[in-house]
C-alpha cells in the first residue's frame, strides 16, 4: 500500500508540474491526488499500521486525518492573507520602489508603446 500511495504521489506531482502542457488546474491535481492517497490509507489501514490501535481503528485515523486537516487549513489561511496582501501592494504600485528609474521608464514606455498598438490600431492607420 505505501509503494501505490507513493506511485499516486509521484502521479500527482507530475500532473501540478506539468500543469500547462495538460491543461489542468494544480489545486484540482493536488486536492485530487490528497483524496486518493488518503482514501489509499483508509481502505489499507490494516495492511499500512499492521493492527496498532492507535492508527489501525477507524477513530484512530479520523483523529490522523483531521489532525493533518487542520493543519493544512492553517497554512492555506496563512497564504490566503499573504497573497491578498501581495496584491494589494501590487495593485498600488507598491513593488515599483524596487526597480531603477531607468528600467522603469523603458518598461513604462513598452508598455504605452504596446497599449497604443493594440488598443488603438485605427488611430496608427491613419
């Protein structure tokens, strides 16, 4: 069972790294290949803990589970609050501090130059 957990995961972190060439989401590949290796466990818990009470009954691994749940909550919640704090200051322009004021107006000029082409393709025409 642990080496067909292992086969699921390797699986399953190919699909998140592969993500553009298969077209699919990697949060749907992870939640996926976490619900299988879970439901792995589950079902070959006799096979996987060899009949130690503390993993091998069913409250045992709920108990496992929701202990891992937990904690996977937690970081997600951390990353939610991170991410929506990164694009906030993105969003005012907060990371531009970092740039020389050179690169910054060759990017800001590409920039214009691309919005004017694409944009405004009648106004070039004429």
């Amino acid at each position: 069972m642990f080496i067909l957990m292992a086969v699921v995961f390797v699986i399953g972190y190919f699909a998140i790294a592969l993500e553009h060439p298969l077209r699919i989401n990697k949060a749907a590949s992870a939640i996926l290949t976490g619900a299988v290796v879970w439901t792995i466990l589950l079902l070959g818990r006799e096979a996987i803990f060899h009949g130690d009470p503390a993993h091998a009954d069913h409250a045992g691994l709920n108990a496992h589970l929701l202990h891992h749940l937990g904690d996977i909550g937690s970081i997600l919640f951390f990353l939610m609050g991170a991410m929506t704090i990164v694009e906030l200051v993105d969003v005012h322009e907060g990371f531009r501090v970092n740039r020389p004021d050179h690169q910054r107006n060759e990017e800001d000029a590409a920039a214009l130059d691309h919005q004017h082409h694409h944009v405004l393709p009648e106004r070039r025409a004429r």
